[in-house]
C-alpha cells in the first residue's frame, strides 16, 4: 500500500495528517516495508523452486494472505484463539503494528521491542534478496 493511500485511507477515518510526521508510524511502515519485500522474495524464491515447467504460481497468494491475517491488520489478533495469538504476537508486522498505535496514540515508544522486529524484517529481506534466483543472477 503506498504512502499516498494511507494518508487517503487516514484521512476517511478521521486522524490528522499530523499522524505520517510521527517517527513511530514511519518506522513502522519501513520496517513492514522490508518485511513484505522479504517475504515475497522468500515465497516466490520458494515458488520459483517447486514448479516444474510453465505452471501458474500457486504459493504466493496463500501464504500472503496467511500472514496478512496473522498480523492482525484484517481482524484484531486478540481475537484469535490462544495458541495462535501467541505466535502472532511474536510477528514482525504484529509488532510494528501494535508499536506504530502506542506511539501515535499515546506517545510511547517501546524501542526494544521494535528493534528486534525491525531486525527480523532486514534479515528476512536480506535472506530473500540472497536466495531469490532472480537477484542472484544480476
């Protein structure tokens, strides 16, 4: 989702353009950033390796809808049974997601945490950028 269309989406729903000026938000979105490039990367890595032939891709989509809904963006997390609440919260998108709200809303910044996702998220892009067969031939 581009910037352009969340300052749209911010705007329909009420909050100030003031909220895109916030460092929490913006390093939120950066790190949910490379955090989807890497997954991608990843997946189609892994798409590109199963296939045989000129196959349509059937492993994308699946699985970027799996973890868009375990992030908690389409429906609150805390409503997911336990077991999977747990492996939600540990998430990088979950994470940035519940840092980007605290620090908008009540200007609390919980650095320690975000860092270890934000770290998480440039691994994940630095192994799909090193495994996708695409980038290794460049």
């Amino acid at each position: 989702m581009s910037l352009f269309s969340i300052a749209v989406l911010a705007y329909l729903v009420g909050h100030p353009a003031s909220v895109f000026t916030n460092v929490g938000f913006l390093v939120a979105f950066i790190s949910n950033v490379l955090f989807g490039v890497g997954v991608g990367l990843l997946i189609s890595a892994a798409d590109i390796r199963l296939r045989s032939g000129v196959t349509p891709p059937v492993l994308p989509t699946p699985l970027f809808l799996l973890l868009a809904f375990l992030s908690g963006y389409f429906m609150p997390a805390e409503l997911m049974p336990e077991g999977i609440l747990k492996v939600v919260q540990n998430l990088p998108p979950y994470v940035t997601r519940v840092f980007a709200e605290t620090a908008v809303l009540y200007g609390l910044y919980d650095w320690w945490r975000f860092t270890t996702a934000f770290s998480a998220s440039v691994a994940i892009l630095v192994g799909g950028l090193l495994l996708h067969p695409v980038v290794k031939r460049q």
